[in-house]
C-alpha cells in the first residue's frame, strides 16, 4: 500500500513520448535499460516512472529502426548488460520528435490558456 | 526452416539475461538504500512486473514472429498428424492421386500445346499454302508464285521457304572423315533464319541472293544443327570449312546453329540444312514438274492473321491467272494462312490432349473434395481442443491460420508422392505418348510443371481446409467446452455439407466413368474390325540405306532381291516379302494420282481427283499377310520385268473408279496406266478392303504393283528407291528370328543392322491411336475416382454411424428393429446416390462431347455405356454403406448408453 501512495504523484506518460524521451536519455551517453529508468525518473523529479513492460518493447522497436544501437558491457559493479547508444538516425528522429513535440506543447497550451469569451460569470 | 529458428532462440536467450541483469540492477540499488535481501528482491520483482508478459510483448516488435508462429503451427500439426496416422495416410494418399495425375497430363499438355518455340516472336511466324477450288491443300508453292507473294504482299514479310528431302520421316546420311550418321535433310531459302530471327553460334548462316535465296557461290556448303555438331564432331572447335558428304555430296560447313533450334520442328531425325538455289526447273509453273516448297513467313507489326490471309488472297488471283493449263490453276486458286504454331498440333490430338487434361482436372478435384470431407470430419471430432485453445486466448485467425497450415502440411506431403507417381505413370505411358502425340524430347516434370505443382499444392490445401477451418473456427467456444463428447451433436449444416460433397463427387466420378466407359467399348469396336490381314507371327522392319550409293543400280536385283532371298531361307522364317510401306505402319506412304485424262467428262474429273495408296509388294506378301482376295490372281513369279506389267487393286479403288455398285469381276484387264516404256499396267486381281492409316480409318483406294517387275525408269522406281520395308512371318516367336535377321541384313548392307523390328501385332496396337492411349488413362483415372468416390461413402456414413452410436443405442433399446436401422443408413445412402448419380448423368450428357472426337463405333450418349456405368457406382456405392449400416445394426445399446 505504501508503495502506491509513491506512485500517486506520479503521472501517465503521453502517448508516444516514450520514444523521445528514450533517445534523448542515450543522448548523454549510452545507458541500460535500467540506467534508463533511473535516469528519466531523476531527471523528472521523481515524476516519471517508466515502465518495464513499455520500456524494453520500446527500446526493441528503437533498435529495429535503426535508431538505437545495442551491445553488451560491463556495468561499473562489473555486471554484464546490454547498453544502447543512439545512431546519427536516431538524432535526425529525436530532432524531427522534438520539433513536433514543441508543436503540441504550444498547440495545447493555446488553447488551454485562453480564457472563455464572453464568460464573466 | 532451421536458420531462423536458431536465430531466434539465441535473441530470446538475450533478452532474458537482458531482463534479468535489470532486476540484479535494481535488487542491488534497494539493498544499497537498506532493504534486506529478500526484501529487495520481492520489491524489484514486483516494480518489474511479468516477466515472461514482457518479454512476449517484446518480441512481437522483432518483426519475424509470424515467422516463428508459423513453425510453431508447423510443428503443432505435424504432431496431430502423427497422432492420427490412419487420418493422415488417407488424406495424402486422396490428394497424392488427384496431383500425379494433373501433374502428368500437364506435363504432356505443357510439352506438346504450350512447347515455347525456339524462334524469336514464334506467335507471329505464318505458314502460307497454296489450296484448290476444293480446299484440298496442295503439295507445296512454286517458287515463281512465291516470288510474286514476296514483291507485292505487305502485310507478310520475309517470307522464306524450306523443303525436307524425302518427307519428315525420311533419313539421309551425313558423312564426315570417319563418321556416318541419320539426318534430316531441309533444303532451304537464305532468308529463312532471318525470319525465323535466329542466328549461327558459330559461322554464319547463307548469303541471300534475290527472292531470299541463297547466292550460287553458296551452292555446295552446308549448316549444322547443335545435335549433329556433337554427335557426329564431337562438337569440334575447328568444324568450319570441313567437308562432310549428304548422300553422297560434298558440303563445306559454314555455320553451327545454337543448341535447341531446329526447323521445321516436326521431325524425328537431327537437322542439317543445305542451300536451295533456283534452278531452272522452278522458272515455270508446270504443277507436276516445278518444285515445290512449303513457306513461312512473319506477320508485319499490326497485321492479323486474317488481314494477312485476305491480302494474299488478293495477289493469289492474279498468281493463278499466271498458270496457262485450268487444272493447274485450279489447284492453286486459294491460299491458306495460318499460324505456324497450330500447324504444329493435329486438332485432333489437341483435343484429346484436352480432354484427357480434363478428366485428370476432375479426378484432382474429386480428390480435393474427398480430403475436405476427411478434413471436415477430423474438425469436428477435434471440437473440443480447438475450444479448449479458444477458451486459452488463441484467436480465430490464429486458429483458422494453423488449421490451413495443417492442411498445406497434407498437401505438401502429398505433392511430394503426387510428382513420383506422376513420374511414373510418364515412364510407364512412355511410349503411347511419344507415339500419339509426336514428343521427341524426354517426358520429364519440368520447371514449369514444378510451378503448376505447386499452385495445385496450394490450392488444394485452401480448398479443402478453408472450410473446415473457419467451421470450426466460427463455431462457439462454451457449448463445446460444456458437453464436448463426441456424442454432442454437430449441427445440422455440417452433415448436410459434408453429404454435399459426396454427391458431387459422385457426380463427377459418373462423368468420368462415362468417358471411360465410351472409350473402353471404342477400343473394343476397333478390336474387333475385320484389318483384311493376318498379324500373329508377323515380323515388319523398315529399311534406311544410304539410296545414292545405288545411284546407277537396280536396287531391287542389287540389293534387296539377294537380301530377300537369304531372309527366306533363314530356319524359322517361314515367308518373307518386301514391301514399300507396311499397312498401318506410319513411316512412309506414296499417293498416287492419275492424269486428267484426254476428255473432260465427269469420269475422268472423278478419276483425276483419286488419291490411291501405292505399294510396290514382292510376290510373297500374300503368304505373308494373307490379304482376303476377292477376285482373280495375286502376283506370283512369272511377273517379271519383261512380262506384262500388272496391278492389284482393292475394292475402295474400284468403286472410286467405276462408281458405286460396279462389279469387280469385271474389272479384271482393265489398263490402268502407264507403267514402262508405254506398256500399260493391267488389273489382274482384285483384294478386300483393308485398313491402312489407321483401324478407325476407312479402307482407302488402293493400287499395289510388282516390284520385281519394277526396274529403273519404270513409273515407281523413285519412291523404292527411299523407303522400303521387310515383312517376315516366323514359324516360332518372332523375337527368336531377329539375331539371325539382323545378321543377314547387316552383310547386305551395315547401315541395315539399325533396322528397328517391330511385331505386326505392335504396329495395330499403336494403330489404335489416341483411343488406346485415352482409353488406358481413362481407365486409371475413372478407377481412382470410383474407389475415392466409395471411399467417400464409406467415409461419410461411418462416421455418421458413430456419431449416432447412442441415439441407435436408445432406439434399439425402445424396441426398433435392427433391420430398420439397417434400412435407414441405407436409405441415407440411396438418398446420396440417386442425387449424385442423376446431377452425374447431366453431367456427361453434357460433357461426353468432348471425348467425342476419341470415339470410333460408340455415340458420346450411348444409353447402355451410361447405364452401364451407373449401375456400377451404385452397387459400389451400396456396398461400401453395407458395412456402416451393419454396424449401426448392430449397436448394443447397453454399451451405447453406458459409454456416455
């Protein structure tokens, strides 16, 4: 139950930002899945928690478009995982996912920000 | 099938440690923060969620799972079909039967209809031919008529002319340094290869002069087929400029054409081809001595065959205003265009070709039919597991997809057996076919035929598993899982469906019994028409000899005179004759015609148009042949060359003749031509009919001459001197003779120890023609589908008997008699019979047309050959339900009931 209550200041991801955010993570260098995770739950101030049942489905497609790159490693406690890196197509899509993300941010905020015509009540 | 999978297996492996790795990961951090142990590790298990979920989900985006689903069907199924072997055997063995046969009898249709040519744009070549006011075609074109077709017609171009030195079945010898060989022999036009648009491997082809001849300084050299430059020259590099000698002349070789081509295609014997050159025998047009040629030519782009047909028949008008004597001209007033493919194939042979392909179609649906009741069957009685996998999750498609991959596995199996059987029933038909349908080449499944084995495959898996699959499929889940025994009842619209099938299998198995009955009385009727000849221990072998060595010699007291004479003294030989052509035989035939007389009345018009069968015959060929005489003598030996000149006639050439109804006796001493040195050929006797072309062909006139009266410059000494057979009769086997026979021949002559014997008794029963090869076809495939036809019947009422195992039990034990129940599965299949048995006779009412061309003495809608075989299937068919219904007879209804 304690756990729960963690969660509940956490937020559902947008659909298909997942994919983003992931390539921006291997931007700062190449990561493990559960680096990963980490890292975005850092780096969101403990908002967002990815999911492993969405993670590595996501990470898999990544590779097979050939936007991430995958190879086993040590990790610094000299276990062995697997580590991606981003490939210079997977920064073209991160640009191109960003531009557009920008877009829906704005668009939605638009909107969200006007306030009602006429509505002085 | 392995590589993926190996493949896959190590990726799974990587994920799985990829997984776990995160878990040690996220277990250690916890106990970093403090947690013990096993408390971390509860807690990152249950932060990561399922595992086995995850990686499901995963692997579906590696994009090869259908991959990898289809081989896990793959395996699914070929485990159910080992669980039930018996299901299994059946299902293949079904399906195996319908694709051998379509199989082997495309293989034919592929090599003899759909033969790709070995010219550029075949579809466009024509071949042109001179008719006469009659339709008769002629025997070839003037050269000065083709020349005037070259100068004006436009819708034709190139067009090129060929002829074959002594016919297609005739042999001529190639010579080289230390060879001797058979050829065919074409004399040709330059332009010929240029309008065929084929070019020499090697060398070049012949310098065109005017009119697409070849120039004079081309005169003596000579082009080799691809098969003559390696069989006889051991394909040598350095063939060119060699001489080699046809009959007896001397070529140079200039060119090799490439492997595969050869012109005209009809011919039995590898090809060389020599130069033709005008002489001055083709600058008139006397019908009877100028040279003739058959032609071919290209249609102009945008040119139909009918336009080019109707352009020609224009110019043909002028062309026979040309011809200064009527008769001559009307021999040639029409003209005849037709495409060079189709007078490759007799109509005939293309329609039996059909017909037989037909009947093979049937036969693979009838198969398909059956293994989707079998397949239908097996569906219902595995209701149950397929709920049980619904009820697990598995979708429809999912279901519906391993089904179809069940069924392809069946039918994969079975294309398998199917291209072995179909190879053999090839082999065993080997020679009927090559015989019937002129195929020179190796009666082998080619490429093609593969990929048409392999549409069949795959559609005969979706044919007969569609159904069946999405029957099952569609069917609710929860009522199976409830009662799913085999007792529960399937459903109304299975049985129903299933009995349709029966019904059209019956159908179609009666259509093809029909055919099969009609072709089965037609060999019986030829069987027994009166041949005019005796056959049993008579032995016939033509002759090929090198003819020009005898160039300036009586072959006949040269050669074959003293041959003969030995021949007949062999032990074992009891008579021997020579003979031009044998009866029935299909080598060599010469056709006689007569002049226009002096008069113009109708007799002599009559009498101009006979085309009477001429035969040069020993004496002795009546010991050994026994023709029925009907009036006066036969020749004996006191017909020699300085006696009276006489002929034997046969009663067609009488009434042909004299007209109808005329007496034959008083024909006898009639002159009927000149025969040497103005001495007239007097009738001295008169034979029977007998059959000549063929036993389905009706006798034809015949005139048949003395050959020892024969002598150079005698009216027949041209056509003795290219073909010539020998007819022995044995007193014992006739195999037990050739040794010895062969041994004479070849001190007579080597070339004639290649003598090919064959027994007269071999040369009807190849006579008999397409019917014989149809009839026994027919037999095999009308077979097969009688006994898959029962076996559907069997099939289908069994299992119905099982599936009301325990309704029979309860009624049984009310108190119904068991010969009711009896009565009731047999009326079941009565019902089934009489329904499938009436839609059969519409059917081959229907259909039986189109065996019609292969029938001889039998109408296609013979009463008693459909009655025949209607009863046939009937009591086949209520024999196979006999067993079923005796054992729904037969239900204890304590066990039935207590089985529930």
């Amino acid at each position: 139950m304690a756990k729960r209550d963690v969660y509940k200041n956490r937020i559902e991801l947008v659909q298909g930002t997942l994919d983003m955010l992931l390539l921006r993570t291997l931007q700062w260098g190449p990561q493990h899945g559960y680096g990963m995770v980490q890292a975005l739950r850092v780096h969101s101030g403990e908002v967002l928690q990815v999911e492993t049942g969405s993670l590595y489905p996501a990470l898999h497609r990544l590779e097979r478009q050939g936007w991430v790159r995958s190879e086993w490693k040590q990790t610094e406690s000299n276990q062995r995982a697997k580590y991606y890196r981003i490939t210079a197509a997977g920064k073209k899509q991160l640009s191109s996912d960003l531009g557009r993300w920008q877009q829906m941010v704005d668009a939605v905020a638009a909107i969200m920000q006007r306030e009602p015509e006429g509505s002085d009540a | 099938m392995r590589l993926p999978w190996i493949r896959f297996a190590k990726q799974k492996d990587e994920l799985n440690e990829e997984l776990q790795a995160h878990l040690r990961m996220a277990m250690a951090d916890r106990m970093e923060r403090g947690e013990s142990e096993d408390v971390a590790r509860r807690n990152a298990r249950r932060e990561m969620g399922n595992i086995p979920l995850i990686e499901d989900v995963t692997r579906e985006m590696w994009g090869g799972v259908w991959l990898e689903r289809v081989l896990q069907d793959v395996r699914y199924a070929l485990r159910q079909l080992r669980r039930a072997p018996g299901f299994a055997v059946t299902a293949m063995v079904t399906l195996s039967l319908g694709l051998a046969a379509a199989v082997a009898m495309y293989t034919v249709v592929d090599q003899v209809l759909l033969r790709p040519l070995p010219y550029r744009d075949a579809g466009s070549l024509v071949q042109i031919t001179e008719m006469g006011k009659d339709g008769m075609p002629g025997w070839g074109n003037a050269f000065l008529d083709i020349a005037e077709w070259q100068a004006r017609s436009h819708r034709l171009q190139g067009i090129a002319y060929y002829d074959v030195e002594g016919g297609p079945g005739h042999l001529n010898y190639l010579e080289g340094k230390d060879t001797s060989i058979g050829v065919s022999n074409a004399t040709v036009s330059a332009n010929l290869f240029a309008t065929l648009g084929v070019q020499a491997a090697m060398g070049r082809t012949f310098l065109e002069g005017g009119n697409g001849a070849v120039r004079p300084e081309d005169a003596h050299t000579i082009l080799l087929s691809d098969a003559i430059w390696r069989n006889a020259f051991a394909a040598d590099p350095q063939i060119l400029g060699r001489m080699v000698k046809v009959d007896g002349e001397a070529y140079t070789v200039i060119g090799v054409m490439p492997r595969g081509v050869a012109f005209p295609l009809t011919l039995a014997h590898p090809l060389v081809w020599v130069p033709m050159i005008p002489s001055s025998a083709d600058k008139v047009r006397t019908r009877h001595e100028t040279p003739h040629y058959e032609t071919i030519a290209r249609l102009a782009s945008g040119a139909s065959v009918a336009a080019a047909a109707h352009e020609m028949q224009e110019i043909q008008w002028d062309v026979a205003a040309q011809y200064t004597d009527q008769d001559n001209r009307d021999h040639i007033s029409s003209i005849r265009v037709t495409r060079y493919e189709d007078t490759l194939v007799d109509d005939s042979v293309r329609k039996s070709l059909l017909a037989l392909g037909g009947a093979a179609a049937v036969l693979w649906l009838i198969a398909c039919v059956n293994v989707t009741s079998l397949l239908l069957a097996r569906a219902t009685a595995r209701q149950r597991e397929i709920a049980v996998r619904g009820a697990l999750g598995a979708s429809r498609g999912r279901i519906v997809q391993q089904l179809l991959i069940e069924g392809l596995m069946l039918s994969s199996a079975a294309s398998l057996v199917g291209i072995v059987l179909a190879t053999l029933t090839l082999r065993a038909f080997e020679h009927g076919l090559e015989t019937q349908f002129g195929i020179h080449t190796v009666l082998a499944p080619n490429l093609r035929v593969l990929c048409v084995l392999l549409l069949l495959t795959v559609i005969s898996a979706l044919a007969s598993s569609v159904w069946p699959a999405l029957a099952v499929a569609r069917a609710p889940i929860e009522p199976a899982l409830r009662q799913g025994t085999a007792q529960s009842g399937t459903g109304r619209t299975q049985h129903r469906l299933r009995a349709a099938l029966v019904v059209a299998e019956i159908a179609m198995s009666l259509t093809l019994l029909v055919a099969c009955g009609l072709l089965l009385r037609t060999i019986y009727t030829m069987r027994h028409v009166p041949l005019g000849f005796r056959t049993d221990h008579v032995m016939v072998a033509s002759m090929t000899i090198p003819s020009y060595r005898y160039a300036n010699r009586d072959l006949y007291k040269d050669l074959y005179a003293p041959l003969l004479e030995r021949v007949q003294h062999l032990p074992g030989v009891e008579s021997a004759s020579l003979m031009t052509d044998v009866p029935l035989g299909k080598d060599f035939r010469i056709v006689f015609s007569f002049g226009d007389g002096d008069g113009k009345t109708a007799t002599d018009t009559r009498r101009s148009k006979i085309r009477a069968q001429a035969r040069a015959v020993t004496p002795e060929i009546q010991k050994v042949f026994q023709f029925h005489m009907l009036k006066g003598r036969f020749f004996n030996d006191t017909d020699t060359a300085t006696s009276l000149p006489v002929v034997v006639v046969n009663r067609e050439f009488i009434r042909e003749w004299e007209g109808e109804g005329s007496d034959p006796g008083k024909f006898l001493g009639t002159p009927l031509f000149g025969f040497r040195d103005k001495k007239q050929a007097v009738v001295v006797g008169v034979l029977d009919d007998d059959r000549q072309d063929g036993i389905a062909e009706p006798s034809q006139a015949e005139i048949e001459v003395c050959m020892p009266q024969i002598t150079p410059g005698s009216t027949f000494y041209g056509p003795t001197s290219i073909a010539m057979s020998i007819a022995v009769r044995t007193e014992r086997d006739p195999a037990t003779v050739i040794p010895e026979l062969r041994d004479v021949m070849r001190k007579a002559s080597p070339e004639l120890a290649n003598s090919n014997f064959t027994t007269m008794e071999q040369v009807v029963e190849d006579s008999y023609g397409s019917q014989q090869l149809a009839s026994r076809l027919l037999e095999i495939f009308g077979g097969t589908a009688l006994v898959l036809c029962i076996a559907g019947i069997y099939g289908l009422l069994a299992y119905l008997v099982t599936q009301r195992t325990r309704e029979l039990g309860i009624r049984i034990a009310l108190g119904a008699q068991r010969v009711r129940l009896m009565a009731m599965v047999l009326r079941q299949a009565g019902g089934m019979l009489m329904a499938g048995l009436a839609t059969g006779l519409l059917l081959a009412y229907a259909t039986s047309r189109i065996v019609g061309t292969l029938l001889y003495g039998v109408k296609p809608h013979d009463p008693w050959t459909m009655a025949a075989v209607t009863l046939i299937l009937l009591m086949g068919g209520l024999a196979a339900a006999c067993i079923p219904a005796r054992r729904a007879a037969g239900v204890d209804p304590m066990a039935a009931l207590r089985s529930e």
